[in-house]
C-alpha cells in the first residue's frame, strides 16, 4: 500500500470543506466519509453516473470495462 502525503494548504483546504481533518479522514473508509459528509450536508449524496449496478467511483478501466485480468496479460506477453 502507498503513503500519500498532502500538503499543509490541501489539508486546511479539506479541513474547512469537509469538517474532517487529515488524520481522520485517513482513519475513515470511504463509505463513513460519505455517511459524515450527508449528515453534515443534510442532503443523501447521489453518484453522477449509473451503469448498470457499477458507480462511477474510482478506477476508470473498472467503470469500462477495459481492465484485463492478469492472465490475459500472460498470454499477450507470451507472444512477443
């Protein structure tokens, strides 16, 4: 898993936006995020996108379709 670091001004910057510090939205899944952000909001967070039972959250190659399993990629790299 990567560390990812944010800098002081982003934080504050999510601090003011979301009421959530750094270290706490570290500690939180995203699905706490989501529940904290519509308590706060008092509005339910709807994604912008629906297709079929996949939300557009995420990886763009999963939304797609276009992620190939890693055996596929064996056997294209076989070939050469």
């Amino acid at each position: 898993m990567s560390v990812h670091e944010l800098n002081i001004k982003t934080r504050k910057s999510l601090h003011r936006k979301i009421g959530l510090t750094y270290e706490q939205l570290l500690r939180m899944s995203a699905e706490e995020i989501d529940a904290f952000i519509e308590e706060r909001i008092e509005k339910k967070l709807t994604p912008s996108i629906f297709r079929k039972h996949f939300v557009n959250r995420g990886s763009v190659y999963l939304f797609f379709k276009k992620l190939m399993p890693i055996s596929d990629v064996d056997k294209r790299l076989s070939k050469i």
